[in-house]
C-alpha cells in the first residue's frame, strides 16, 4: 500500500516553530543539544522496555548517539539506536505538543520577543529546535520490536504540515536529518560540532560518536574516515567522582533534565551507603517554572537503578513542598520493575526521601546563612521564587520544622518593604527589652497589612511587627506557636497585652480612661448587640478612631476573607 499522507501540524505546534526560529536564532547552536538529549531520552527507554524484551536489542546492543554531515547535501545527521517510534508515535510526537502545561505556556506568550524568548526556554524547545537551521527535517525512525517492515519516515519544511510514510528500515531507533538552510554551512564541520557536543552534552551516559577525520599526508588534507570515535566522556555524571566533575557539566545536565535554560542556584551529589544504597544529584532552579502550581507538572526527580532509567517525576522521591527540585536519584536496592505503585510503600524509598529532603534543606540552609554576597543573593532568589511553595513544609513536614522555620522570611516594619527578608532569628535578635512575643498581623495584601491600624501602636512603641499577606500565611501560622521560645501572636487578636512594654504610669491612665468612656462603651454594646461580641476602650490605635478584632481562639479577619472566597 502507497501510505504517504500529507498531515497538518497542531495550531500550537506552527505557533512555537515561528516563536522559536526567530528569538532563539542567536542561540541556534542549541539545536544539537536538543536532538542528543532526545535521543539519550530513547535509549534510556530501550534499557527500561529492554529489561521485559531483551530480544529487541538483536545483534545491535551497544546504545549510542552518531552526528554526522555531509558537505554535498548540506545535512547533519543525528541518530540513535534506541526505543525508535511507530507510525502513531511519530504523528503524536512530532506533529503536536503534548506536554502537560501547554496551555498555561501558550496563556503566558506576551508577543513581545524578548520575553517570549525566555518562557520558550523555560518551556524546553525540544525536536522542533532543528528548524532554526534547517529548513527540512526528515526523521527516519523504527520502534524495537517491530519489523523492518514498519519503518516511518517523516518530513516537513516547518510551515504547517508533515508527510508521513512507510518505508522499510533494517534497524531499530532513530535518523533525524537537518537540510540547513542556507548559510548555516558552518555546520558542516567536525571541529565546530564535536565543540558544541562537548560544551552542552558531556554529561550523556551514552557514547556519542562522529567519524574519524585525519591528515592525508599524500592528499595534503583533511580526510574524514570509515570509522567512528567517541565525543563525550559517555559515563553517567552523577556516577563520576565528584572532583572530575566541572561545574558546566553540572550546568549542562541540569538543563538536560530540567528542560530549563538558565543555570541552577545550586546543586548537590551524594552517594550514601548503609543499610540503603544510593546517589543523590539535586538541583535547586533559579527560576519557578510556569507550571510551578500546576500538581501534575513534569520534571523532579528522575529515578535509576543501577544506571538504568526507570521513571521521570518519580513524586513520592520528594515531598509536595520541595517540588521544585529537580534531579536524579540512582538506587541500588530497588528492584528493576519497581512501578509507581510499589513505590507508595517502599521503605527503601521512604530512607531516599528523608534524606534527599534533608539535603535540600541543608543546601537551603547553606545560602541562607552564608556570608558570602552571591549566596546571600541566590537565597533572596530562592525566596522570591519558591518562598511561597517552601511555607507549605511548615504543616507537610512536622519532622523538619524547626529548620523550615530558620528558612522562612518575612516583610516587616523594620524595613517596611514588600520584599521578603526577615528571619525570625533576626527579628528575636531585635526585641524590645520586656518583649516576650513575635508579633504579625495578616492583611489581604502587602498594603493592607502595612497600613493595618492594629499596627499603630507598635510603631509608635517602635516594636517591629512581620507583615504577612501570602495567602498560605495564614494556614502556616497555625503550625507555629512559637520560635526559641516566644510565642507568635497576632496584633489583631484578643486583648492586646504589650506585657511589661507598658509601664505602671501607662496602665493607671490607660484605668482611668476605661473609666471615663463607660457610660459610651455600654451604650454602643446596646446597639451592636447582635453584630459585635463586646465593645472596649483601647489603646492600640493611635490616629485611627476604631478597629475590629477578632477573638483569641477566632479564625482571624483575613481568614474568614479567604474561607468565604473559597465558598466555605
Ligand atoms: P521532549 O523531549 O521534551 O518530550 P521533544 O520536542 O524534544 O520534547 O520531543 C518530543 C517527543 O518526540 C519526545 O517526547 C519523544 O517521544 C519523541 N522523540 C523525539 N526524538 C526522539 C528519538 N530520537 N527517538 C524516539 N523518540 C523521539
Ligand atoms: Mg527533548
């Protein structure tokens, strides 16, 4: 049967490919990054598949990556003889974008480039990068298991549409062929290819190869040879000793994993050993990823065993609140078929959790506390970025509380800035003589809270009060009672006892008024009586006449707000 059809691209598909080729053309090299990482994706999927269908491999069971070019036809060519794809795959894989996110990425594009260049990056550019040189792809490609018989082969000039049809293809895997466009012949050379696959993919487990060019005495030139000789370094980063590894190879395979562009804030690689055996390489982004709210997004943690790539996003490797982390934990104790579903109950995983959770929080604490103005500078970072999502551990994780506290900061009349800065510690370190309490008050913005009247007093008496507006703040609160031994207390809460901050001259005259106001306070009771619980004379307004408090042990103000916008 004659099985070439013509197909047209997803409308999002079109949309990235003329986003991508114009802002990312001054970065166009990255399009061999791309492709290689796709293709150390597909052998990694032949290990996985492979361990139930070893007959796959046939007599073809070396994994590797070949880049190869042709000066005549103007091609470079990426193959792999890894998992391959079907028929459908290929249409699913190459012809939309099937990424969870797509359409909160699609939502963000501003169309002003500059910008958009950036959300790309974040979005992970992937297959269709070879466009910003080519202006032909064909794919030539066979998933393992199927005959020779089922080969597929794809092409497109990018504008719109893909034909697709069968051919037969003798082996497993993956050709991807760039037909560059004109100008980009700086491609076309062994030097300038194997530079760029040692800047961004060094960290490939795999061997990536190119054919063998030497001198020709007789020819007096360059001659490209027969055989292939490897790239990279071709062994798995985090099973390398950790002095070998430079810090752009760490770089680089964070972005590998991560699909990010910009380098990490900081990392990580650990092998513990005992009674669990295993490695740990994690990495903290510098930036939240748009997904960053979204519960099913991609990316965490890679799990291996053995070297062996057994699943992406492994959740349970890593706590909901340290999310954002992103990297690889290679076991040696888990089984080869270990399913999400085993991994719910495994204890094994339960020891990797813990102490990958510990290590991000020492990483976290390694910043946090540092001296040094970079590191301070990536931790305001790290709080503006994931601040928020790291508060969530505060109820999540009651085991590591008291160091999640330490990481927490604050905006707070001390600076009176929306800028979140503050430790706790910093705040203890500044209380007043007589202070016993940690005092906040919660608002519905940065504003509100700033210019809450309950804070009039404590301006006045120059006691520093944090200004909480998040909207996880009010939840977080309720896990903490107290910090190196002061209790946290709301201004806007019960009776307002600045404890021995007043004095005993203070205390008569505050009497006095009491006294004085009685006959008003009784009858405002009477009027208020079904809407208010009591009335009193107070004393922490300074300028403004009146303020609603909420009893001690009473959802606070804020937070009805928040429950009635949830509908409860
Ligand atoms: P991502 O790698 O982030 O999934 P890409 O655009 O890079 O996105 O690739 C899209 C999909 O195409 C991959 O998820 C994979 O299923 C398929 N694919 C791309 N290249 C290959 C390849 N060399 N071998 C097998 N499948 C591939
Ligand atoms: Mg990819």
């Amino acid at each position: 049967v004659a099985t070439k059809e013509t197909l047209g691209f997803q409308a999002e598909v079109k949309q990235l490919l003329q986003l991508m080729i114009h802002s990312l053309y001054s970065n166009k090299e990255i399009f061999l990054r791309e492709l290689i990482s796709n293709a150390s994706d597909a052998a990694d999927k032949l290990r996985f598949e492979g361990i139930a269908h070893p007959d796959w491999y046939g007599d073809d069971p070396e994994l590797k990556i070949k880049v190869e070019f042709d000066k005549a036809s103007k091609t470079v060519t990426i193959s792999d003889n890894g998992i391959g794809m079907s028929r459908e795959e290929v249409i699913n894989n190459l012809g939309t974008i099937a990424r969870s996110g797509t359409k909160e990425f699609f939502a963000k594009l501003s169309g002003d480039q500059q910008k958009d260049a950036a959300l790309i990056g974040q979005f992970g550019v992937g297959f269709y990068s070879g466009f910003i040189v080519a202006d032909r792809i064909t794919v030539e490609t066979r998933r393992a298991g199927l005959p020779p018989s089922d080969g597929v082969r794809w092409e497109s000039d990018g504008s719109g549409v893909f034909t697709i049809e069968t051919i037969d293809r003798p082996q497993r895997g993956t050709s991807i062929t760039l037909h560059l466009r004109e100008g980009e012949d700086d491609f076309l050379n062994s030097y300038k290819l194997k530079s760029i696959i040692r800047k961004y993919s060094d960290h490939i487990s795999l061997p990536i190869q190119m054919r063998k060019e030497e001198w020709d005495e007789d020819k007096k030139e360059q001659v490209i040879r027969d055989e292939f000789e490897g790239i990279n370094q071709s062994s798995a980063l985090w099973a390398r000793n950790k002095t070998e590894i430079t810090e752009d190879q760490y770089n680089e395979f964070y972005k590998h994993l991560s699909h990010d562009y910009e380098n990490p804030l900081c990392y990580s690689l650990n092998r513990v050993e005992g009674r669990s055996e295993f490695t740990q390489l994690l990495y903290v982004p510098a930036r939240a990823p748009f997904d960053l709210w979204d519960r099913n997004k991609r990316g965490g943690i890679n799990l291996y065993v053995k070297r062996i790539f057994i699943m992406d996003d492994a959740e349970k490797l890593m706590p909901m609140y340290l999310r954002f982390v992103t990297g690889v934990i290679d076991s040696a104790d888990l089984p080869l078929n270990v399913s999400r579903e085993i991994l719910q109950e495994s204890r094994d995983i339960k020891v990797i959790r813990e102490s990958s959770t510990k290590r991000v929080l020492s990483m976290l604490e390694e910043l946090a506390s540092s001296e040094d103005e970079g590191k301070k500078e990536k931790y305001r970072t790290f709080w503006t970025q994931f601040g928020q999502v790291l508060k969530e551990g505060v109820g999540e994780d009651q085991a590591n509380q008291e160091r999640i506290f330490k990481l927490l900061r604050f905006a707070s009349t001390h600076t009176d800035s929306s800028e979140q800065t503050v430790s706790l510690a910093e705040y203890v370190s500044r209380m007043k003589e007589g202070q016993d309490k940690i005092y906040y008050v919660t608002g519905e913005s940065f504003n509100a809270a700033k210019n809450s009247p309950h804070l009039e007093i404590f301006r006045k008496k120059g006691v520093e009060v944090l200004l909480l507006s998040d909207r996880v703040d009010e939840w977080m609160l309720s896990f903490i009672t107290e910090f190196d031994g002061k209790q946290l207390a709301s201004i806007a809460k019960g009776d307002l006892d600045l404890g021995s901050l007043s004095d005993e001259k203070e205390k008569k005259e505050h009497e006095e008024t009491e006294k004085q106001f009685k006959d008003l306070v009784d009858r405002m009771k009477k009027v208020l009586e079904n809407k208010a619980k009591d009335v009193r004379v107070t004393f922490r307004l300074t300028d403004s006449p009146a303020c609603l408090i909420a009893d001690e042990n009473e959802l606070s103000g804020n937070l009805l707000r928040m429950l009635k916008a949830a509908g409860q």
